[in-house]
C-alpha cells in the first residue's frame, strides 16, 4: 500500500489549496483510514460538505502524533453509503452528526441516532425520514434497553440539580449497579456552524469565543491560528508569547475549578472550598491582562488585544506563585485523605485500550496512559520555542483524571512563570490580509479539555465555504458513558466532574 | 485531622466584606459600564454602530446603546475614530426591566426593589432554581462562583436548589434555545407562586452573540416573565450580586446618571 505517501501531508495552520486535497473512492478512504488509525492516528475530523442537492462530500481529517503531521482526504457520497464505524469506531459520533446534519445515510452504522435534534440541513433528505416540518424533540429517539423483571431505567436532565448546563442521561440499572449509561445533548444547540459560511464577518470572533466559553482562549486561538494560515500571516513573537500565558491560565483556572469540584463531589469540603476560591485567582489573572475573567479579546486573528508590560508580568508572577502555593497545600489534603482516594480510585476506570479505540483526547485520554499532547505533538504558535512536559497517568480511573490534573497545574504554573520572566520584545498585532481563496486549513490547539480541532474551508472569494469545529468533549463524551459501566450509580456525579465536559462545545 | 487544621489556617479568611465593606479591587482593565461622549461623535459617524457584533448600538439621529445586547467587547472602543467610547468600572448595571437597558443619555435607574408584600416573602429567604438554556456556560461558571468562600451568597439568605419545587424563582442564562424552551416552560410551571425570574447575561436578555439566529428565542422574556435583567457577557459575579441585592431591597443608592 503507499496509500499514505500519496497524501499530502500539512503541519498545525499550515494553508492547502483545495485541488491538493486527494479524492478517494469510498473503498480507499476506507482503506486510509484504517492505515492511518492502525499507525496510532486520531480521527480528528469528519465531516460533509455539500456539493449540490444530492452529493455531499466527505472530509477526514487525521493526526499522526508521532510524525506531528496531518493528512486530509475527501470522498463524495450520495443519499446512503456504508458506513466507515464498524471499521473505525472513532467515526461514530462523526457519522451521526453528518447524518443529522446532510440526510445522509452511513449504512451498517451501530447505532444511528441524531446528537443535537435539528432538522437536516438539506431540503428534502431526512436520514430518518422524518417528514419537512415535522417536530423535532430533544432526547426523544431510542434507547439501549436492558430488559429484566428486576432492570430499571434512570432518566436525568436535561435541568440538572447544579447549575450545570443540560443534558439528558439514561441509565440501564440493576439496583444500584449500572450497566449502561447513554448520553443525549443538543439542548444547547444554538446553529453557529451555519452561521460561519461566509464569513469572517463581525461576529465571527465572538461566536469563536462563546463556542464553550471556559475554553475562550483554546477555540479564539484556533481560529486565529486558521485565519493566519489562510491568510499568510504571522503574529508578532510577543503575542504568540501572550496567547500561550493566557492559554495556560485558562487551562490552570479550569483544572483547579475541576479538583475543587471532584472533592466535593466525594464530599470533602476542605479542598472543594479552597480549590473554588482558587479558581477565581486565575480568572482573575486572566482579568488583569484583558479585562474579562474568561479571556475576551485576548486573542486576535494577527496578534493579540492586550499587551503584558513589565509590571503586570511582575503582578501576574506573584499572583500565580501565591496560588500555585494555595493550590499544593489545598490539593494535598486530596492525596493524603483515606476517605476522598477511596473514592477516587478504581471509581469510573476506562482501559487504555477502549479510549484510544473510541479516540479520546486530552486529559482523559492522557490519564489512560495515552502519551499524546497537541502543544508537544503538533506545536504551533509560541510552543514552538517553548515546552512544557506531558504528564500521563496509567490507571484511567477518576483519581487518574484528577491527579493528571494536578500534575498539568503544576507544569502550566511553572510554564506561565518562565514566560512571563522573557517575554520578547515585538509589536503586538500583524496586518490580516485577505484569506487565500479555495484553501484548506486545520488548526489544532491543545485546550483544557483536550484536543481542538478547526477546519476552514475557503471559497473563490476567500470566504468561509464551510466552518468545522470539533470540542473535545465531541470525542470525550461517549468515554464519560463508558467510564459508568459497571459502577454504582451514585458514583455518576464524581465520574462527571472527573471529565468536565461541555454541553455547549458538543451542541455548538 | 492537624494537616486539615493546618491546611485551614493557612488558606485564610477570604470572603469579601462588600457591601458592608468596599467592593473588591477590580483589574484595571475591567470592562464596566460603558460611556460614551456624544459631544466628540463627528456628524454621521457610524462606526461604533458598525463594528458591534450584535448591532447594540444604534445611531440614528442620536446614538443609543442597549446593554441588554452589549458584549462588552471592544469592538465600538477600536473602530471610534474620536476615542468617545470607554468603559468604566462600575460593575453596577442591573435593571428591573428590559427598556431600562437602552441607554440613550438619559438616567439609567438601576434595580429597584420588589414591592413591599413579595419583599416579606424572599428579603431575607430567597430559594433559587438556575436553568441554563443554550448560551456558553460562561454565566453558569459566574452564577457558580456566588457559591464560593468568596462571594458566600448564604450570607444573604439567598441559595440555589436542586429543584424548582424548592424554588422562589429561576435565574435563567443562555438566549432559550428550541431545544430548552419546553424544559425551561416546565420548570417555570414547576415553581411554586409567587415566583421571580432573574435573566442573566446577554444571551438570557437578548439572544446575545445569537440574536436572530432560528435556533434560539433571544432570551428569556420570550418564553416566561423576567422580574431582573442582569447585563454582561458573562456578568462579573459582582453585577450578579449586586443585582439580587437590589431586587431584595438590601442595597438602594438610588439612580445613577449615564454618561452618554
């Protein structure tokens, strides 16, 4: 096979005209596929694309994380094909989003559901046949069903008891014992896909921004990093400098949040305290360079919005060593409490083997011992010419996810630290000149959460012909189901905070 | 048992003494109220109006700003040629109704309090049920953040609840997308009267970055009554509170002049 050499490979935000992107028949998309995913690849996007009213082409998007390349390949398919799940299970959730979204039919698919609840975007073609106009209800589609005299069926959301976004859960259950957990979204769908065709218009960064708006400065980088690509611009040093701090203080904001949560999930409230507090500290580092706790405006296609001067690099400094401090001692009390690593360990364990079938991504996929990492494997921007070590942990379990946590807080404080002691001296804005027309570009940004990936594709004009986003939680949401099997049912909180995912990321 | 002790000590006291005491220092880049000097507008310049991502300011004649839209960004600061538009750090911007967010220069009243009767009922016992319904998650984060050591919203005698049952009202963030417009009517009807209903952000005002889109209903007025309209993208947990407080009657200084 030299299937994979006959692809072109790109980097991380590195620009492709369209007519390189190889056309494959089905079969050998397949047959790709299966190549790159048998080498360690990730399945980082999938997508389709209308070409007119009956043919839609298919996008794939792999990652080879030891080579730190990309490849990209297209197929056209019409009304039904077979589907490439059976073969690749990382497809699955891929191919039922583009299912719901073109009215295509991916044949042989295990379990073909919709995952947001819209009608089809392509008039007349329902992969369900559901009739035009017909009512579209949330959560309303088939379940997995256990059946048995003694089975019971638990249904949660979408309005949860926290203040947490919503979502439906449903629990195949034998007492407390639960067998199967399934998870419906879409309640947040809001349509910002569609709305990016055409684009960048004004909006677009702020619709960049809101896309999950604890990753802020994760999905704004992303896009930068795309429009930058298209366009053949660079930032100043000094701004890929400040994007990464503020990256990393979102990361560190997120990450303490979480084990301040995962401890009051196991009802330690010492940690849960202290680790709430916390987080606001690096929200509030966050503020001092932008104005806005979640990051707004930091990042901008060319640069960034706010510059870090010397006595703010010093006020930043103190800030996030005197939490760093606070964050070890409140995080201790986590590792060396009897009770709480009870709890935590062997609680909600995904094997190695299931996440990298399934795909995970980032932290839930490194706490399975997955030695994969977007800023070390595909690094663009300032990570570049500054590293910070992977951290993974082995034993896929909720005390792994927190503990990984813990170690990436450690590392990302540190990292924060050294950069805010060497910023370069640049501007802090490049000049954005218009997007090269009929290309391709896929940024990748290690967020919070694990792996963002954005595909844009560019018309004659240099506009957005389509608009792809794909969240970590996209991948991570079916290893939160699969974490719960076999587990107490009072166990679900904890093994939900232990992932984190977002509602609003997913549903788009 | 010690180490835990130790641990305590250590961590300190760190809930905020507003608004008995001053509010806390805000970075000096926080995006408040925003002002905006008419007197510096060169006639027919629109490029504040042009550049606001959801069309919340408008000039036609004079110039209005609807904060119930406003991302507070800094688009409209960018493109003014004149330098006429800033932000203040008054963090205070909660209205009792949706009108009063359009400021066009003339006072802007912040939240006045229930009436006497509702007052009795929740001034001092206020049970809240949160329902999130599209938006970004940023105001839930914030709304969460009233819960910690920091802003400690017991204090006042204000929770949120697991249920709507339990509930006095909801605070409702995100623009009400299709898909929770039944979820939120439900639980609405699930709260027992009398009940207030608090909306929270931009999205929960206005639809926010998804004004318009078909996908969404711009906001929670479109679906239940909304008692207090809480700007801000997402709002400072201080805007949020500062809000509650006034709907209760526990902070009143009166009206406060726009400066556009």
């Amino acid at each position: 096979m030299t299937l994979v050499s006959e692809t072109r490979s790109i980097r991380n935000g590195e620009r492709l005209a369209l007519a390189k992107v190889p056309q494959l028949p089905l079969g050998e998309l397949q047959s790709w596929l299966d190549e790159r995913i048998a080498a360690g690849g990730q399945l980082s996007a999938l997508f389709g694309v209308p070409l007119d009213s009956t043919a839609l082409a298919l996008y794939a998007v792999t990652t080879a994380a030891t080579s730190g390349t990309i490849a990209v390949a297209e197929t056209v398919v019409k009304g039904r094909y077979p589907a490439l799940t059976p073969r690749v299970p990382q497809a699955h959730w891929f191919e039922r989003e583009i299912a719901e979204q073109w009215g295509v039919v991916p044949e042989g698919h295990p379990w073909l559901k919709p995952i947001r609840f819209h009608a089809s975007y392509a008039s007349g073609r329902d992969a369900w046949n559901r009739a035009a106009g017909e009512a579209i209800l949330p959560g309303v589609t088939d379940y997995f069903r256990v059946e048995g005299e003694e089975i019971h069926e638990v249904a949660v959301g979408p309005v949860h008891a926290g203040v947490i976004e919503p979502g439906h859960f449903r629990f195949q259950c034998h007492g407390e014992h639960v067998f199967t957990l399934e998870i419906e979204l879409g309640y947040q769908h809001r349509g910002i896909e569609r709305q990016l065709v055409g684009g960048p218009t004004k909006r677009t960064l702020h619709y960049m921004e809101t896309l999950a708006g604890d990753t802020t400065i994760g999905h704004a980088a992303a896009y930068s990093q795309a429009v930058e690509g298209l366009s053949g611009s660079a930032p100043p040093l000094r701004a890929q400098a400040i994007r990464v701090i503020a990256l990393e203080l979102e990361r560190l904001a997120n990450h303490v949040g979480d084990l301040g949560a995962l401890a009051q999930d196991v009802g330690y409230l010492p940690t849960a305290s202290y680790c709430g507090r916390l987080r606001g500290d690096f929200l509030n580092a966050t503020a001092m360079i932008c104005g806005n706790r979640f990051g707004r405006g930091t990042v901008r296609p060319g640069g960034v919005g706010f510059d870090i001067d010397e006595s703010l690099a010093k006020a930043l400094c103190e800030k996030v060593e005197a939490a760093l401090r606070d964050v070890e001692g409140a995080t201790r009390l986590l590792w060396t409490t009897s009770s709480v690593m009870a709890r935590f360990e062997e609680t909600g364990r995904v094997s190695r083997a299931t996440a990298s079938e399934l795909g995970l991504v980032g932290p839930a996929a490194r706490a399975c011992g997955i030695d994969r990492d977007i800023r070390r494997d595909f690094p663009s921007g300032y990570y570049r010419f500054a590293q910070l070590p992977v951290s993974t942990w082995h034993s896929g379990d909720a005390f792994a996810r927190a503990y990984l946590r813990w170690l990436e807080v450690n590392r990302s404080a540190r990292f924060i630290i050294e950069q805010l002691r060497a910023l370069p001296h640049t501007t802090l804005r490049a000049e954005v000149g218009p997007l090269e027309p009929n290309s391709l570009v896929v940024a990748l940004v290690e967020g919070w959460r694990g792996e963002i990936c954005h595909v844009a594709l560019t018309d004659d004009d240099g506009r957005f012909a389509h608009y792809k986003v794909v969240d970590p939680s996209f991948h991570n949401w079916i290893g939160l189901a699969m974490s719960l099997r076999d587990q107490q049912i009072s166990d679900f909180p904890l093994c939900n905070k232990s992932f984190n995912l977002s509602y609003c990321g997913h549903d788009l | 048992m010690l180490k835990v002790l130790g641990e305590r000590w250590r961590q300190g006291h760190r809930t905020i003494s507003w608004p008995a005491g001053a509010p806390p220092v805000l970075p000096e880049r926080f995006r408040g109220l925003p002002v905006v000097d008419t007197s510096k507008c060169p006639d027919g310049c629109r490029e504040c109006a042009k550049a606001c991502p959801t069309d919340a300011i408008t000039v036609n004649g004079s110039l209005k700003l609807d904060l119930g839209r406003c991302l507070f960004c800094t688009d409209c600061m960018e493109a003014c040629p004149e330098g006429a538009i800033a932000y203040t750090q008054d963090f205070r911007l909660a209205s009792r109704t949706r009108d009063g967010l359009a400021m066009d220069g003339s006072a802007l009243a912040l939240a006045a309090a229930l009436d006497e009767k509702t007052r009795r009922l929740f001034g001092r016992s206020l049970q809240l049920r949160e329902v999130s319904a599209g938006g970004c998650n940023g105001c839930e984060a914030d709304v969460n953040v009233l819960s910690t050591i920091v802003f400690d919203l017991s204090r006042f005698g204000i929770s949120i609840v697991a249920s709507p049952r339990h509930a006095d009202g909801l605070i409702i963030t995100g623009p009400v997308t299709q898909n929770m417009k039944l979820a939120l009517r439900k639980t609405y009807d699930a709260t027992p009267p009398p009940k207030i209903v608090v909306a929270v952000g931009a999205c929960a005002i206005s639809g926010g970055p998804y004004v318009d889109h078909p996908e969404q209903n711009n906001g929670a007025d479109s679906v239940v009554p909304v008692d207090l309209y809480i700007p801000g993208c997402p709002p400072h947990p201080l805007t949020i509170l500062d809000g509650l407080l006034r709907l209760l009657g526990r902070i009143e200084d009166g009206t406060r002049r726009a400066a556009t």
